[in-house]
C-alpha cells in the first residue's frame, strides 16, 4: 500500500470535475467551472490544515502556506510548487478514469467496452516502460486531465504528507494552483511578491524524471485579408481574392519550418486557422523559436511578407497584429542555476535519472520566471496528454510526491 494513501483518490475525484479553459472569454479565470473549483481546492486546503489559504481575486490562483517547522538557528528557502487547474480543449465532460492494475508492458489496453478506442504499444510504444505499474486511463471519450490534475493532486498530497509528519523538517513551503494554463493567459496577473517564494518549480511535466527550464520564445500572428469581391466574369483587374492572399502570405514562408517537420530547438511557424470568403479571410500563427535572436527574425520575416505584399497591392490590404506571448526561461535561470539544482540532487537521491531536455512548448513557469521568480518544471507523470489516449502510472504520480518532498528537505540549510 502507498504511503500517499490519498494520492489516487485524490486524482480521481479532481479529473471528473470539468475544468476546461475558455481562449475566447475575458474573465478570469476564463470559466466558472475553474472557479468553483477554485472554491473545493481552497476548502481542502483549509481542511488540511494549510496556513493564509485565499483565492487571489485578481489572477485566479488558489495560495496557500505551508509555514516552517524549523528549530531556532536553522534556515531553509522558502520554496513554492505550483500546478494548474485547468485541462485542454477536449471533452472533459463526464471523465470515467479506469485503472489498469499490474500492467504488464505489451498488452493492448481497451479503453471502451466496444474497443473502438485501444491504447497499444505498437502505436504508443511509451507503454512499454510501464510494466507493472497500475495505470489510469481515459475511458476513450474524453481526455484525463493529468495535465494538470495529476500535479495538483501531487503537490497536495506532499503537504499533507508533512502535516501528518511533523518530525520532517521543513521551511516554508508555498502552494498556487492556477488557472487558465492551457491559454497561455493563466500567469499573466500571477503576484510573485505576494506569493512570497524564493524559488518555485511548476509540476506540469510529463514521464517519470522530466526536468524542464527551457521553452520557445513565443508570438502569437492574427492576420486580417481584406479582398474585393466582383462577379468572376468581369473580375479581371479588379477582384481581389482574400483567400488567395492568404495563401500567397502562407507560401513566403519557409516551407519546411513547420511543427511536422522540426525538433528539438529547431523553430517554426504554425497556421493554426484559416477562414473566409474572397471578400474577406482570416488566419492565425504561433510562431516559436528557442534562440531570441532567431525568434525576432521570424517575427520580423511575417512583418516584412504582410508590408511587401500590401506595398505591391498599393494599398493595406493585410491586416497584422502581432504579440508576445512568453519567452524562454532559460535566459533567466541560467543566472543561478540553483533551482535546477536542487531538482536535479533531488531526483538522483531517488535513483531517478533526471531528463533534461528544450520544451518545444511553455509552461507558466516562462511567464514566472521573467517576474523574477525562477520556476523550472518537474514531471507530474502524464502521457499522451489533451486527448482520449492521455495515461499516468500511479507509481509515477507517488515518485513526483517523493520528488516534491525531497527538494524541500533539501532546502534546508
């Protein structure tokens, strides 16, 4: 039996609450369901026992504390472990986990009765690390929600640990579960001063050992096209096609820098919509490079397309707004690389092998970082994350909590 008894019930009750976010919505958090359940995590927390337990009105986060046991003459720092609340934009209605005892690592594993939906090695060969291990899954309707459940439950579980055992020295220790992640709007209003950590880890990773402290610099393009629409008969000379300038703007771009065909620190442009008629059309872009100075020529390669295009037009007829969205932590945590680590101690003193590699994504802990908290990310343990295929290992959920309890017995000083 675990001695995180309240780990996996504690998961499993978080992920069949609906908390998707809402990119469309201008309040925060983007939806009520976040904020209610905002109001149960805040409820648990004062149960628990946790000290300052409040719901910041301003950015969403539920904060609480932890507050030092040390004797007089002993020092730690005052660590925080954040996590979010919020799940991606996949059904996430009437999550019905089921958990797969003793996996044995080949298996194809049904997730409906009808086995329309199978999670199979052959195609999912992740699978094959995990036998043995009991594994939550989905079951094929929706996703899970181990990102960010399962680090919610972990960094809740850790704390709860230390309250029942007091002999355990500890600093302070301060927990923020966010909301609005997975929009990348989340930590935009997140208050480093009032969380009052000196440094703080995002438990937002995936498979066991994940250590992560740089992320793509990031740049969100809308672009507007605003065509001439005539009857095709007499257009020549004077139509415009809206469509067709999107397409032409689409085609300056370099052909092979795209998500499909790049890796590790290698950037891209990303068309994530495109809609219209001739008269008028729309598109947007994620543009992301981990190198700043390659991230601002890519930005300034869509500006000087959108200009070239209008100027030989004679007239704006491509509308551009373009706008930061975060960038790479690394560029601030490699000043005192003492956060990474700490992580870093903490995982070997487990036998765990830390897996340090670029994140072709972001986590809040970009946003973080750059309002002068370093914030690294440590693995929560989920798989195939934001979809029906999304899996954790229970076993792999208790290494994150024994991670979590580690850095902060570390801090010590």
């Amino acid at each position: 039996m675990s001695k995180y008894e309240n780990l996996v019930p504690r998961f499993l009750k978080y992920v069949k609450k609906e908390t998707r976010s809402d990119a469309t919505s201008t309040t925060i958090p983007s939806t009520k369901s976040q904020v209610e359940f905002a109001k149960e995590l805040a409820k648990e927390l004062s149960e628990l026992g946790l000290a300052n337990v409040r719901i910041d009105p301003n950015n969403g986060y539920v904060l609480a504390v932890l507050p030092s046991n040390l004797p007089a003459g002993k020092k730690a720092k005052k660590i925080g472990f954040l996590a979010h609340m919020d799940t991606a934009n996949f059904n996430a209605t009437n999550v019905s986990p089921q958990i797969v005892k003793a996996y044995d690592g080949r298996s194809e594993i049904k997730l409906d009765a009808a086995g329309e939906y199978v999670l199979s090695p052959a195609e999912f060969p992740s699978l094959k690390k995990y036998a043995g291990h009991d594994l939550i899954t989905t079951d094929g309707t929706t996703l899970l929600g181990a990102d960010d459940k399962a680090g919610v439950a972990e960094v809740i579980t850790a704390v709860e640990y230390l309250l029942a055992h007091p002999e355990i020295e500890h600093g302070d220790v301060m927990i923020g579960i966010g909301p609005d992640e997975e929009i990348g709007t989340g930590a935009l209003k997140f208050d480093v001063d009032d969380f009052g950590a000196e440094i703080a880890y995002t438990v937002d990773g995936g498979p066991l050992g994940e250590l992560e402290y740089e992320t793509f610099n990031a740049a969100q393009a809308k672009l507007e096209f605003i065509g001439k629409n005539v009857h095709p008969a007499t257009a020549k000379g004077i139509m415009v096609n809206a469509l067709q300038l999107a397409i032409d703007l689409h085609e300056m771009l370099p052909k092979d820098e795209v998500p499909e065909k790049t890796s590790g620190r290698e950037g891209f442009f990303h068309l994530e919509e495109l809609s219209g008629t001739v008269d008028h059309a729309s598109s947007s872009y994620i543009i992301r490079d981990h190198d700043h100075a390659k991230f601002e020529q890519r930005k300034r390669l869509m500006q000087e397309n959108v200009a070239q295009i209008n100027q030989t037009l004679g007239t704006e007829r491509i509308k551009l707004e373009l706008k930061d969205q975060y960038y790479n932590m690394r560029d601030v945590i490699e000043k005192d690389m003492t956060v990474v680590e700490l992580a870093k101690q903490a995982m070997q003193n487990l036998g765990i092998t830390p897996v340090i590699y670029p994140v072709r994504g972001g986590t809040d802990g970009s946003t973080i970082s750059f309002k002068g908290l370093p914030t690294p990310n440590i693995f929560a343990g989920g798989e195939n994350m934001h979809a029906r295929y999304e899996y954790v290992s229970t076993q792999v959920m208790e290494q994150a909590v024994a991670v979590i309890l580690e850095i902060i017995s570390l801090a010590v000083r």
